[in-house]
C-alpha cells in the first residue's frame, strides 16, 4: 500500500491532479466493495494509463555531423532518395536551426529546454563545475520520453547517446541518467560522441553487448541498428498494438570516422573531382531551383584559411577527391537504411497517424578531420596533425576498418553552403542551420511543401506534447520542472504564411554566440574549429550584424551601419545568458578535456587491481596511463599445454596499448595513431605454472620543442628482464572515443594487428589479477 500512496497522493497528503501537469498520474480511487469475503465483493483493477484518443505514433530521426548543403533533399551533391520521400509526404523546413554540436542538440531535443539548462552547454567529455556545464542531466527537466511513457506510450531510443557523464558511463554505472534512467523503456546503442561502424561498443539496455559478427562477415552499424528498430516495432505491433510508440532514432552515422563499404563509394568516383569552391557553388544553384533559399541569396565567401581548390597539388586533389566520395558513400547508405525504418512504420496500421521528425544533422558538418583530412580523427583530436604524404599510401583504404578517417576541412565548409563556418561554431548558421522534415499524414495535407518560419531544437518536445494532446507537466516524479524554452511547430503545419512564434533565440558553445531576435541576428565569431587548443579570449570580442529576412545566408554583416540594433541585441544576449545559465563563457576545447575538478572513479588513485572478466570499462574510468611512468604486473596460471591471449588492453585501432602472450611469448605492444605500433617482446614462451608478467614503462623527459615524447618499456616475467625497447611516441590524452580497457581479452576493434584475425583473442590460461601502479 506504501508504494500506491506515493504515486497517487501529492504535496503533504492532497490528491494529485488528473490534468497531466503532475507525473505519474496517480491511480484512480478504488471502484469496487470490499465485503467481508469475496461473496459480495466487487474487484476494480487500477486501468493502465492511456494516451489521449488518437494519438499518434512519433518518430524522431537525428542524423549526426550533417550540414545544410549535403543530402540532396535540401540542394547538397548527395542523392537521398528516402528523405526526398519523406519530403514528399510532408514538409521541409528550412530555418531549422541546432545549437552547432551534439550533446547540446540532443539535450535541447530531449527536454525543450535550452542546452545549458540541462547542464549541456558543451560535450560531456568538456563539462566543468558550473550549472550550464555539468552534464549532470537535472531531475527538474525531464525528457519528452519519460513525459510520453508516463501517458502510456511505449518509449525506445537507438544509436549514438552522448549524454550520460562521462564518469557514468562504465558498466557498472550508475544509471539515473542512461537513456532507460530517463524515460526509454529500451534502448539499443552506444555511449560517447562516435563509434566505428564495423566494430562498435554497444550497450542493450544498460548490459554490453558484443555484434555476432564482424566486418569481415559483412557487419555494419547502420544496417543492425535498423534492424534492431524493426525488431523492436515487430514486438511491440505484435504484443500492444493500440498502444503508440516514441521512438528516437539516433545513428552515428554521418559522424567520423566515415565508414562505408565500397561498393557505396564507388556510386561516387569522380563525382567531387571539380572541388569544393565548384561543389558550393552547385549547392547554392540547386537550392535555388528548389526553392529552397530565396533567390537573392549570396553564397558567402570562402574563409582565408582554408584554401582554394585550385592552388592544391594533385596528391591533395586526389586524397580529398576520395575522402569526399567516402562521406557521399556514408550519406547514401544512411539515408538508405533510415528509409527501411521509415517504410517499416509506413506499413505499419497506423501508419497516417505516425508524426516522423527527421533532422538532417545535430550541428553543421565536422571540421574535426583538419585542413588535410586524416586517417585517424582520434589523432586529430589529440591535437596531432596528419599529412597528405602519410594518407597517399592506403588512399583506396579510406572509409575500411583499417582506419578511423575524416574528411577535411574545406568539405565541411563546402557541406554548409551558402552558410559561413561548420560544426562548433554556433554564431554562423554553418554550425545551427540543419535541414529538417515533418511528416504527419493524418493531419498535414500540403506535401512536399516547405516552412520559412524560425524555429530552434528546443521546439521539438513541445510539437510532439501538441501534437499527441498531453500537457508540459510541472511536476515530474516529484521534482518541480523547469518550465520549457521550446514553442510548438504544429501551427505551421497547416499555414506556410503563419507567423513565427519563435521570436528570440541565443546560440553559445565554446565561447562563440549569437543572438536572434525578431529577423535580426548578432554573431561573435571565436576561432577556427579545427583548432582545438589554446583561448582566443573575450576582452575584444567582436560582433557581427545581419538581418536574415533580408540576407539569409548571412552573408552582408551590418554591424558597422547600425551599431544601435548591434547594441541591442548584444545587451539582448547578456540577458538571454544569465536567464539560462550560460555563464561563465569558456572558448578552450582540449584543455577542458583533463579538468582535474571533474567526477571521475580514478580520481586521485595510483593503484588498480582488476579481476578477470572485467571488461567494457571506458578510457574515462580505466587508470589513466598517458604520457607518465607506471607499471602493470598480470598474475597468471599458465597451463600445461601453453597460453596465448590478451591480459590487458586498453583502446583499439585508433590507439592504445596491450600485454599479451603470443604462443606464450610475452609481449607488450603501443599503437600509436594506428602509425607505429611500438613491439617489445621476450624471446621464451612461459612454461607452465604460475607466473608475474610485468610491463614497467618509464616515460623520458618531455622536450619543449617536441610534440609527442615516449620512453622505454621493459618486460618482466617473475622479476626478470626479457626484453626492452623504446616507445619514441605516446598519446597525449585518449585512444578512442569508445574503445574500452579489457581484461583477459580485447574487445572491439583491436589494439594490435597481429592478433586482429583471432579477436578478441581471449587467454586461453587463467587470470588471477592485473595491477596498475602509477609513477
């Protein structure tokens, strides 16, 4: 009885309203009578909670790193023929805006709430200690999930979900704030910003999980999160079928590393030979024809750091030519799988009463792959640059398993046509303005038709609240709510000249901003997005003004004619800020990423001691190695037929590190950016018994002038030395976005090559332990 009093009773004892503004709505009172035996008695079951009649299904898709001027639907080089298809039935709306990066976006998306209020204003990898930076989902800003499950309907997200702490995110948990600590019944996917898709780290629920097959056997990503989605809506049609679903559909795809096979790669060779300056300039004309963008709108102008198409060599030509043939092959096949999910719901009963939300993209396309592109977008993001000489060599391996690739900068910047700027920078709409498609048979009628109004991430909770006819609760499992920043859409739905309802709006990550207001926006560029060190600082910031109903590519700053409207919406900024917790700002990037203040289940620790079978256990929570003395000592039992096998490994192809027995040799292993692999071995396999295998590395001196330094590596059996060598090259800060540390096997894609065909090489003799010790 204890447990029905807490749900159906609110504030100090008072019934709790039936209204929705309360969740979970309380049980209904008891309608029966309760004799003294069952022979007069009358039972009355609590009913299930329904939704209101005619609810519909909702589907949202978000597509990652996408920017405005790629997929075909809205005028890019890529054909995306199940977008087109969705169009078609619906609505496009093209000022759509995000707040410019992931975590951001997907917190705005989830809650109606501006990214700061739910303590996202960056990654979680970058949070620091303040309300707006935390990534510390608060209770008082519950998702539209928990929202809509709470009035009946069946909840399941899949993908990419980079909104757990990163401290969180071990196996072990806790799980408050995993996609089912908040409001999904299930969810199928990965934690963190990106994952390969041929060898992902995934999650069933809160249970890892392993794919039955390798990329080898043909499997890919995209294909098994579709096909798990479908599954999904199979058991949930074949079980509750007048019950509606949410889903949250979430690949990883078109985020780095782009990996496709290539028979999808090849539909592109040649395609992007002339450039991105030409490919720009085809987008813009294309969107014109399709009405898209209006007709007096300018393509803006290249930025002086990236250069012009015709200055490079033909090496470079070539390299980046195939680097974008690669994404345009990663886009075609998303596209192609999101279609299957589509026409899964289309055939499904309630089909005309399904609400489909696709974005086409959380943040504008990445700038992450640097001015050359690379092999290897970890070593990028560790602030390591690649060249066109090292790429050359494996130039038909692009888009592989062998590689963790990203495409440069100047087809990101291509990719946002006629926009300024890319992902990261959310004072331009390169990095906010995102393509998104509405489809709703039952109630929108003007297919294919397009929706000028200015509408931001935060608007999406409350369309679907409209749209299923639920109230924004006040209170959410007893915790007051933040009331949402979003507005609903579902007024445009029927009216292409209905006015806005959206009439300001900040942007702010990494120190960049802008504020709209009324058709007016103000803009403060804070540095180049491919470089991820260092502060540009805020003492001369400076401002840009446009007014996009007259300019919507923002192409004509005004700043200088009408310093009156900069003013005013700069104090107009200061005021939005302080209202949502933006303060304070902070343009570093990679510095954030070792904040010595953030929770952490390492913290302060120098001795680890791992059992065997501990497996799964992310970077962010495995002993922290990189660029310091430590030593690692494996207690094993060799058996009397030999061992092979992993004992510890941490990372993957990316980079990281491994001790291993090969036919019983001992052998510790660096792989640095997948560019050297670092060997040390012994010369003897152990013979059976019970042994200590040690690895002591020693890191040498860091030198001023040099950006990677290493040391030496020295392997141990029982205390005795059987082999030394250097390591002339660490990682600075991280192996992987989701690689983990493993215990008697190497999960995942694989630190070392000599074992890749055998993975996850699981030791074959006995682990009793493996201990860290940090110098």
């Amino acid at each position: 009885m204890a447990a029905l009093l807490v749900t159906s009773t609110f504030a100090f004892g008072q019934e709790a309203p039936l209204d929705g503004s309360v969740l979970p709505l309380p049980a209904a009172p008891f309608g029966g009578a309760i004799a003294k035996t069952f022979e007069g008695s009358t039972q009355d079951y609590p009913r299930p909670v329904a939704p209101p009649d005619g609810a519909p299904n909702v589907l949202v898709v978000l597509i990652d790193d996408l920017g405005f001027g790629q997929p075909g639907t809205f005028g890019g080089p890529v054909p995306t023929p199940a977008m087109d298809a969705l169009a078609e039935d619906g609505l496009r709306f093209t000022r759509f805006h995000t707040t410019a990066i992931c975590s951001p976006t997907r917190a705005a998306l989830l809650t109606g709430r501006n990214h700061h209020q739910s303590g996202f204003g960056t990654i979680t990898e970058l949070s620091t200690g303040y309300p707006g930076y935390n990534s510390i989902w608060p209770r008082s800003t519950a998702t539209i999930a928990e929202i809509l499950k709470d009035h009946g309907y069946s909840t399941a997200a899949f993908g990419k979900w980079h909104n757990t702490p990163d401290w969180e995110t071990s196996p072990m948990g806790p799980f408050d704030r995993w996609p089912t600590g908040l409001g999904f019944e299930y969810w199928y996917g990965f934690q963190g910003g990106e994952t390969s898709q041929w060898e992902p780290q995934l999650f069933r629920n809160t249970t890892p999980v392993e794919p039955d097959t390798r990329a080898d056997d043909g499997y890919n990503l995209n294909v098994d999160l579709v096909d798990d989605a479908i599954a999904w809506l199979d058991r949930q049609n074949s079980i509750a079928p007048d019950k509606p679903f949410f889903i949250y559909f979430a690949p990883g795809a078109v985020h780095a590393p782009l990996h496709v096979s290539e028979e999808w790669i090849e539909k592109f060779s040649g395609q992007f030979d002339q450039g991105w300056d030409a490919v720009r300039e085809e987008t813009i004309a294309r969107q014109k024809g399709l009405g898209l963008v209006p007709e007096n709108t300018d393509l803006t102008v290249r930025p002086s750091e990236i250069e012009a198409w015709n200055t490079l060599g033909d090496d470079a030509k070539r390299l980046f030519a195939r680097h974008q043939e690669v994404f345009a092959g990663f886009l075609a096949q998303t596209d192609h799988e999101i279609g299957r999910l589509i026409e899964k719901v289309k055939a499904l009963p309630e089909a005309d009463n399904t609400l489909i939300i696709l974005i086409a993209g959380d943040n504008g396309p990445s700038a992450e792959g640097s001015l050359t592109g690379t092999l290897n977008n970890i070593m990028t993001q560790n602030g390591i640059p690649d060249t066109v000489e090292a790429q050359l060599p494996v130039i038909d391996e692009i888009g592989s398993s062998a590689h963790e690739n990203h495409y440069p900068v100047g087809w990101a910047w291509a990719g946002s046509a006629p926009f300024q700027w890319m992902k990261r920078v959310p004072s331009h709409f390169g990095g906010t303005r995102n393509g998104m498609i509405v489809s709703w048979p039952a109630q929108i009628t003007d297919g294919g038709g397009i929706r000028t109004q200015f509408h931001h991430v935060v608007d999406i909770a409350p369309t679907i609240l409209e749209a299923v006819g639920v109230p924004e609760p006040e209170v959410v499992n007893g915790t007051e709510q933040t009331p949402m920043a979003g507005v609903s859409m579902e007024y445009s739905f029927g009216d292409a000249a209905a006015p806005g309802t959206r009439h300001t709006q900040y942007f702010e990550t990494g120190g960049h901003r802008a504020l709209y207001h009324d058709g007016w926006v103000a803009a403060s560029f804070h540095g180049a997005p491919w470089v991820l060190t260092g502060s540009v600082g805020f003492d001369d910031s400076v401002w840009e003004l446009y007014n996009i109903d007259e300019d919507f590519s923002e192409a004509h700053d005004l700043a200088a004619e009408n310093p009156e409207k900069l003013a005013e919406l700069q104090a107009l900024f200061d005021v939005e800020a302080e209202k949502f917790e933006v303060f304070p700002l902070d343009d570093r990037f990679a510095e954030r990423a070792t904040n010595p203040e953030r929770p952490s289940v390492i913290k302060g620790r120098t001795r680890f001691t791992y059992a065997p079978g501990t497996v799964r256990v992310p970077e962010g929570s495995a002993a922290p190695l990189y660029q310091r003395s430590h030593r690692i000592t494996a207690e094993i039992e060799v058996p009397e037929e030999g061992a092979s096998g992993v004992l510890i490994a941490n990372g993957g192809s990316s980079a990281g590190y491994t001790l291993y027995l090969d036919d019983g040799v001992p052998v510790y292993e660096f792989n640095y950016f997948g560019k050297n692999h670092y060997r040390v071995a012994g010369e003897a396999p152990l013979v059976p018994g019970a042994h200590e295998v040690s690895m002591v590395y020693e890191q040498a001196p860091f030198e001023p002038m040099k950006e990677v330094t290493g040391g030496i590596a020295t392997l141990l059996v029982d205390g005795v030395e059987v082999g030394r060598g250097e390591i002339a090259q660490v990682v600075p800060a991280r192996y992987s976005a989701t690689e983990t540390m493993d215990i008697g096997m190497d999960l995942g894609a694989t630190v070392s090559r000599a074992y890749e065909e055998e993975a996850p090489f699981a030791f074959t003799g006995t682990i009793k332990q493996v201990k860290v010790e940090l110098q």
